[in-house]
C-alpha cells in the first residue's frame, strides 16, 4: 500500500473544509459589500429599549451574594448527580463489596456536609445582608 494513497482519501476532507471556510468569510464579505450600512442613520444603531431612549448603564450590577448562592446551588445540585447513579446501582455494588461502597459514599456526604456546615456558619444562606 503506498502513502500517496492514503493521503489522497483526506482530499474529500479538504475540500470540504475549504468549502466551509470559503463559504463563512465570503458571506461575511458580500453583507459588508452589498449591505446598507452606509445609509443608516444613527438612530438606527441605538439600543432599542421599549420606545425609550436608553438611559443608564445597560445592565444593573449583581450584588456578591447573588453570585454566592449560585456557586453553592452548583455545588448541591452536583451532590444530586452523583447520588443518583449510585442509588441505581447500590444493590448490586453491595453484592460485590459492601463496606467499600457504603464507606465511600458516607465519605462523600461527610465533606459535602462539613462544607454546608462552614456555607452556614459563614452566613452564606442570610438573605437580610
């Protein structure tokens, strides 16, 4: 079998790649050449807001305890998807090694609890402040 051979079954490959990458920038070429951006006023590129002006920043800043709380609903939520597939499967893991799995799992529980315990203790969960 010669090299040249196997080379030339990537050919369909390339051109297709080619193809793809010509496609993508000659759109991107012909909305610039052929669009009407140089008859727009303005106004047009505006933020449309309702009828209104815009006024103001375009976003409203997050207070730190928002982000807090997501990062912890991560954190449990992701509890959930170990859980499950191990709850599906426990009998016949318990068939095979018992202790080894009961222990893991209570190992896994333990450090998500003391991290709960230290969310608690850091008033992660007080919505008042």
């Amino acid at each position: 079998m010669d090299p040249s051979g196997q080379l030339v079954q990537y050919l369909p490959v390339l051109m297709l790649a080619v193809l793809a990458v010509t496609f993508a920038f000659g759109t991107l070429v012909a909305s610039v050449l052929i669009g009407k951006k140089g008859r727009r006023l303005p106004i047009k590129d505006t933020a449309y807001e309702c009828g209104m002006l815009p006024v103001g920043e375009g976003s409203a800043r997050f207070s730190l305890k928002f982000y807090l709380v997501a990062m912890l609903f991560i954190l449990f939520d992701i509890e959930v998807v170990f859980l499950y597939p191990w709850a599906v499967v426990y009998r016949d893991m318990l068939a095979e090694n018992a202790g080894l799995v009961f222990g893991s799992m209570i190992s896994f529980l333990l450090i998500l609890f003391v991290g709960y315990i230290y969310a608690i203790r850091k008033q992660a969960f007080d919505w008042k402040n």
